[in-house]
C-alpha cells in the first residue's frame, strides 16, 4: 500500500512538471508570437477597419493571461472620428477558442480614454499617449486571427465634438462600457459631465448609445442641473461626409438661473419643464446650430428691474417690485441668427398678463403684444382706463403694445399713449385742485424705460 501511494505522489509531480512546462512552453510561444509584431498589426488593423480610421497600438507584452499596451492612437477623418487615444490598456485573454484561429477577450480595460469628432474638438484633446505608435491604415485584409472582445471598460471616458470653438460640446469622466456586436458597438455609461458651448454644465447620471457604421444612436442620456432638474436627451449623430446631428430633450424641474446670461442673471429665479430639438448639418462646412421647442416656467420670479419699480411707484402697486409669475410659458425657434418667440403668455395673476411674439436678430428686437392690467392697477394711472386699456375680458383690461429697436434700449409705443391720456386728463381741469400730484404722476410715467 505505502508503494502504490509514492506511485501516485510521483505521478502527481510528474503531471505537475509537464504542466508547468507546457505552460512556460506556451507562455514562450505567445511571447514570441506577440514580439513578432504579427499580431500587434492585425489587432491594429481590425481596430482600423471597425472605427474607419487609421489605427495603431503601443507594443504588446504578455503577462499571465492577459496582454498589456501602454496606449492606442487613432486618426480618422474631419467629418468622423478625427482623433481617438487611450492608455493604459489591458486585455484579459481566454486560449479556449485558439485552435479555431479566435483569440478571446473576455474583458478590455483602459485608464482613460479621449475622441474627438471634428477639428476644433480633436484641439480640446490632451496629449495622454507616452509616445506615439505606428498606424495601420483601415484596409480589409485575410484575417490571421480573428479577434473577439466581450466588453469593454474605461473608467474615465471623453469624447468632444465640434468643428468650430464656439460649437464644441463633451461628455468628460464618464464611466463606460463598451460591448461590441460585429462592427458595431453599444455602449453604457455613468458619472461625469456634459457641457454644449453656451450651455450650463451638467451631471450625468446614466447613458446608453449605439455606434453603427459612422452613426451613432443616443438612445437614452439623463443629465442631472440643481437638486431636482433632469434632462433626457434621445436622437443620432451621423458622422459621415454629410452627416448631421438631431437631438430631442425633454427638461423637467430644471433651474433657469444656470441658463441666464446679462440683463437677466441674478434677477429672474425659477424652473422650467419643455421639449426641445437640436439640429446641426456638419457636412460642407459647419452650419449654425438651430434650436426649436416649448418651455413652461414655474416658481419664477422678477427682482432688482429698475423699470418693474418706476412702474410699481407709477401704479401705486408695489407687488411690481418683485412680482411672481404664475404662467409663463411659449414657443421659441433660434436658426443660428434668429431668435422667435411666439405664444408667449406671461402673466401675474391680480396685476397683469401679457400675451404676443417677439424676435431678436443683430441685437434688435421686434415685437408686438396684448397687455392686460387689472382693473385697480389701471385705474391707478390718470386716463389710462377711458384712452388706453379700453377693451375688458378675462378680469383684465387690455391694450396693445409694440417694441422694437435695440435689445439693450427698445423703443415701445405704450408709455407715450399713458402720458398722453394722463395729460388730456389733466387738462380737462378734473383735478385742476391736485394739478401738482398729476404732474408727479406724468413725470413717474414718462421715467419708465428711461
């Protein structure tokens, strides 16, 4: 008995010993295989023909089941993918498939991974790569070896896109996972940021897109602004020669504070829900970007507006000093140059509301509107409800009011229609007695807009 247990002790060792070696055999092989260059070139040249784009990795070295490169590097076309680079890759190998001439990678990992599409975005780039590598141009060759990647993972991702400065957007440090399917590619992510040129940063809670020969579907980002406000964004991003880009969002409780700019920044506060579509041409130049949509605002309110206060002191109303809007809403259409806003409702419930269209173009605005003021805030300026706010509905009376002239100093046609009711009031000797509280009346009047 004790010599059949050292035949099968000596037996173990035996098979332990051919293991090893046929392991250390292999491990040479491969390492022989890898430092021949011949699979560096058709993993380069696979990953060229997928992204359409001259491609290129650092050398390849072999570390028990898995294979490391210090970067990648791709250069593809203006209107596509122009630029692509990454570093720090390593693929965890399964030797399964082998004998069928496919070489497995259960799982791809890279440090940090940076695209960009167009030329202004690929100059957003950093320069991440240690050195740059030789690139294999995208051409469909007999395959050595067929390459199988399970999924990829990149824990920091960025991909920039615009061909102009002013049109550059990103998506940055967003956690992705890349699954191939064929030549196309689904891709999950989360974290991170998105900015659009003119736009307020936001968080990104998840995202899901599909890139498909030069196309790539947005099937669902939602991007986080303030405590409540989420934007979902759905469309396609068509990178060909003539491609183009159509984004649909959907807003709800978003902050409108990020979004104000000049006059209106630190006075207006409020949320807004809406639909929006974004369209860009990138073929034959780079087009304007055009937007169209609705908007609805809620809890929003108006403060520190010198007119809102000579108006309050001339209607003897101080609610117009910091007046809550309760219905502010319309639709708007920018092509680039020109900014319209139409079934615009504004409305102050118990002071006034305001309904019209308006454009902004070259800095001069042009509008035409219905004013409604409520009958105690109209009766508060002398002749104003007998000679301008002659028409009554809805609990307001109403007139008309048109505005044009520079944004920063429009002329409107309704104060000087107030003072000239306000005068033939007065001198119609009603109040000959209060001559000089008219007076201070028609000086209030004519101080609005000043």
């Amino acid at each position: 008995m004790k010599s059949a247990g050292k035949k099968w002790v000596i037996a173990a060792i035996i098979v332990v010993i051919i293991l090893a070696i046929g392991y250390f055999a292999v491990s040479r092989a491969i390492n022989r295989f890898l430092a021949s260059g011949t699979l560096l070139r058709v993993i380069d040249k696979k990953t060229a023909v997928i992204l359409k784009a001259d491609a290129g990795y650092l050398s390849l070295s072999w570390r028990g089941l898995s294979v490391r490169s210090d970067g990648l590097l791709v250069r593809g076309q203006p209107h596509g993918l122009t630029e692509m680079r990454a570093v720090n890759l390593r693929a965890y190998c399964s030797l399964q498939n082998l004998w069928q001439r496919k070489w497995t990678i259960t799982r791809l990992q890279a440090s940090n991974l940076e695209a960009a599409y167009g030329a202004a975005a690929a100059a957003q780039l950093e320069n991440i790569l240690p050195r740059q590598p030789e690139l294999q141009p995208q051409i469909e060759t007999t395959d050595v070896l067929k390459i199988d990647i399970h999924e990829t993972i990149v824990p920091r991702t960025e991909v920039v896109w615009g061909e102009t400065p002013n049109s550059v957007g990103y998506f940055k440090d967003v956690e992705a996972h890349f699954y191939p399917k064929d030549k196309d590619l689904d891709v999950f992510g989360r974290g991170g940021t998105f900015r659009q040129m003119g736009w307020p940063e936001f968080t990104v809670a998840d995202l899901r897109l599909y890139y498909s020969k030069q196309k790539l579907a947005v099937r669902s980002v939602n991007l986080l602004l303030g405590p409540n406000g989420r934007t979902t964004v759905t469309g396609n991003f068509d990178f060909g020669e003539n491609g183009a880009m159509q984004l649909d969002l959907q807003a709800v409780a978003s902050p409108a504070e990020p979004y104000l700019k000049g006059f209106w920044h630190g006075k207006f506060e409020g949320v807004f829900e809406g639909d929006t579509r974004l369209e860009k041409r990138f073929g034959g130049g780079d087009s304007p970007l055009s937007a169209e949509g609705a908007l609805h605002f809620t809890q929003a309110k108006v403060h520190d507006v010198p007119t809102l206060k000579q108006i309050a002191a001339a209607t003897r109303h101080p609610q117009f000093e910091k007046p809550k809007i309760d219905i502010l809403q319309g639709r708007y259409r920018w092509d680039g140059a020109k900014l319209e806003v139409g079934e615009l409702q504004i409305e102050s419930k118990g002071l006034f509301r305001i309904e019209g269209a308006f454009s902004i173009e070259k800095g001069t605005i042009e509008g035409k509107f219905k004013v409604g003021g409520a009958p105690d805030v109209v009766e508060a300026i002398p002749g104003a409800r007998e000679k301008v706010f002659t028409e009554s509905h809805d609990g307001y009376l109403w007139t008309t009011m048109s505005l044009s002239g520079p944004l920063n100093h429009p002329r409107e046609d309704l104060k000087e229609r107030l003072v000239a009711a306000a005068k033939e009031h007065f001198a119609k000797g009603f109040l000959a007695p209060l001559f000089k509280p008219g007076q201070a009346a028609i000086e209030l009047l004519n101080a609005i807009y000043k």
